[in-house]
C-alpha cells in the first residue's frame, strides 16, 4: 500500500509540472507574437529613427529693417534728459542660424550695417521756489548727430513652423557725423564761449574736444512670423554706448566728465532665407542622388 501511495503522489505531481511546462510555453509564444507584431522580423532597435515634425535646419538669411530710434545720454555728473526721436532707423542684415554643439538648433549670429541717430535733450528742470530752468551743456541744451554702425550680435532663437522667437545681444562699432546742437536760449544771443569755443560757431560742427568713433553694448528681443522663404521679424533693442561724447578731461583735468549714448530703438522688416529653413538641403538631395547612382544600397535599390 505504500509502494502504491508513493507511485500515485509522484504521477501527481509529474502531471502538474507538465501543466505548469505547458502554461510557460504557452505565455512565451503570445510574448514572443507580441513582440513580432510591435518589431517585425529584421527591425532592430537600433536602427528605429524618430521623425519630428519640425526640424529647423542650419540656414542663412539677409533682410532690411527700419524703424524709430529714442535717443538719451546718460551724464556723470548727472544731468536729466528725456528719450527724444531724431530721425530713422535703417538696418542691412546678414543673419546665419545654426546648432550648438551639432545638435541643439537655438543659436546663431547676425551682422550687419545700420543707420541710425543719437542725442540728447535736457529735461525742465522745477527748482524750488517754483521757478522752471533747463540744463544746459556747453551753451547748448539740446544736440543729435546721425550714426553709421556695424553691429555682431548673438542670436537665441525658438522656432515653430510660422513663427519664431528670438533674443539678441552683441557690440557694436560706430562713427558720428553731421551734428546740430541746440543753443540755450540763455545764450542765443550772448556771444559767449564755452573752453574757448564759441557757441554760435559750433553749432554745426565738431570741435577737438568731441569723440567722433562710437562703441558699446547692444541686445534685444523680437519676434517673426515666418512664410517661407520669407521671414516679417519686429524687434525691440536697447544700444548702451561705452564712447564718451567727449573727451572727459576737456573742462578739467581733476575732474573727469562722462556722456553716455543710451538708445531705445524699435524696428520691423523683412528677411529673405538664403537656404532652406527646414526639410532637405539642396546638399542634402545632391548627396542622395549622388549615393543612388555610386553607393546604392539594398534600400535604394528596392
């Protein structure tokens, strides 16, 4: 009877591994249909490449923009002034996109040729008891002068299929010329002279004492609504100038006097791309051709 029990539990318990082999072989065929239907047969992982929807290329684009520049300058020892239109701002831009590092596609630069102006008005001033006066600089209480620069600024951008964001910050070299001041009205008629220049006789002109070359900081932000090959970008800059208008020692040599070039300057215009924004390059349509006829692949061939 021992022998039988012994024989009976050890068939039982062969069943139950063979029920247990089967339900394992069983699970492994669905896992393995599975896989087969998300990774046919001869797909490896390492060959999946994900497709964007929008890639934004390495590209080039040369545009013209104008605009209105609000000129200030910012005096040691202070001075109030107030941010006054002079004229018209013109820029010729050549702007080249690119990826940093070969794999993220925010950044760029820009270079350029502008037209612009500068200068300054003094701001009325109320003293106290009650009486209106305005500063003066030399017998003049007012002056602007016209700008040729050449900006190089750094380009963050973010773009979307029709529009783009963009964030710029640089220098700037310049040189000023055709200047008119404003003679005081105090001194209009008063013949006087300022470190021994007359007033009237250098209303139109630049004296030695003046600093004609023009440099500083330059950054802004804007935005672009893109048709290609067409780009309309609106912008708003601020320019920051490090020449003094003068030469700081002229009216004393132990006290030193500053002028500083501080400038508003909104623009719009248009931009046209010299190569492709997004999509194959012709580059990239020559170099596949190029393989279909010399290096054809499997994949070309089919």
């Amino acid at each position: 009877m021992k022998i039988l029990s012994y024989h009976i539990g050890g068939r039982a318990i062969l069943t139950a591994l063979a029920l247990l082999a089967g339900v394992v072989s069983r699970a492994q065929e669905v896992r393995e249909a599975s896989q087969e239907e998300l990774f046919p047969q001869g797909l490896e992982l390492d060959t999946v490449r994900i497709q964007r929807s929008f890639v934004v290329n390495d590209y080039s684009s040369i545009g013209v923009e104008a605009g209105l520049p609000f000129n200030s300058m910012l005096f040691n020892p202070p001075k109030s002034t107030t941010f006054t239109n002079f004229g018209t701002h013109f820029d010729l831009l050549y702007t080249h996109y690119s990826k940093l590092f070969g794999y993220m596609p925010y950044f760029g630069y820009q270079i350029g040729l502008s037209h612009t102006t500068g200068g300054f008005r003094f701001k009325e001033i109320e003293e106290k008891d009650g009486t209106k006066t305005i500063p003066h600089l030399d017998g003049f209480k007012a002056a602007h002068w016209k700008v040729v620069e050449a900006p190089f600024l750094m380009v963050f951008h973010v773009d979307a299929a029709h529009f783009k964001i963009m964030a710029k910050a640089g220098i700037y070299v310049g040189y000023r010329y055709d200047i008119h001041r404003t003679i005081h009205d105090r001194y209009v008629d008063s013949g006087a002279r300022f470190v021994g220049y007359s007033v009237k006789e250098y209303q139109d002109a630049w004296r030695d004492i003046d600093r004609r070359m023009d440099y500083g900081l330059k950054g802004g932000a804007g935005i672009a609504y893109v048709l290609d090959p067409f780009e309309f970008h609106f912008n708003a800059s601020v320019k920051y100038g490090w020449s003094s208008l003068y030469q700081p020692d002229y009216a004393s040599p132990y006290y030193y006097r500053f002028s500083y070039p501080f400038d508003v300057i909104f623009t719009a215009g248009v931009h046209y791309q010299l190569t492709r924004r997004s999509g194959k390059t012709r580059a990239q349509l020559r170099r596949e051709a190029y393989d279909a006829i010399y290096n054809p692949t499997l994949e070309t061939i089919q």
